[in-house]
C-alpha cells in the first residue's frame, strides 16, 4: 500500500461517522469501568486506564496518518 493509499484510507475510515460513535463509546465505557472499578482493585483500574490509551492513541496515529505528508512515519511518537 503506497503512502497515498494508506492517507486516503485513513482519512475515509474517519470519515465514517459511526467510527466516531464506536470509539468514543469504547472510550467512555473504558473511562467509566475505571472509574467504578473497586476501590482496592488496583489491577482492574490500571487495565482500563490501558485500554483509554490504547483508544486514544489509535485514535491520534489515524488522524495523524489521515493528515500527514510521510504516513511512514506513523507509530514513532510517544504514548
């Protein structure tokens, strides 16, 4: 897939506007368990803590991808 494609694929799938609903709605249910997990599970917390940055950073690496010039470079910025 050339970097063109994989820019113009990303920027359709945003596009979407049930993407949008599906993710924000993983993020705010991941958000939610976290924050009603049992005050003593700390394990429950830190996995749905991980699960709102696994979202929000597909979330930021496909609009990044959708808006840049080198979509290569994708996958080399910090959490």
């Amino acid at each position: 897939m050339t970097p063109d494609e994989r820019k113009r694929a990303a920027q359709s799938i945003i596009a979407i506007p049930f993407f949008g609903v599906v993710i924000s709605e993983m993020e705010k249910t991941a958000i939610d368990c976290m924050v009603n997990a049992q005050y003593a599970d700390h394990e429950a917390r830190q996995a749905y803590a991980a699960e709102v940055r696994a979202i929000r950073k597909f979330r930021r690496s496909l609009e990044t991808l959708a808006s840049v010039d080198n979509p290569k470079a994708i996958g080399k910025t910090p959490v």
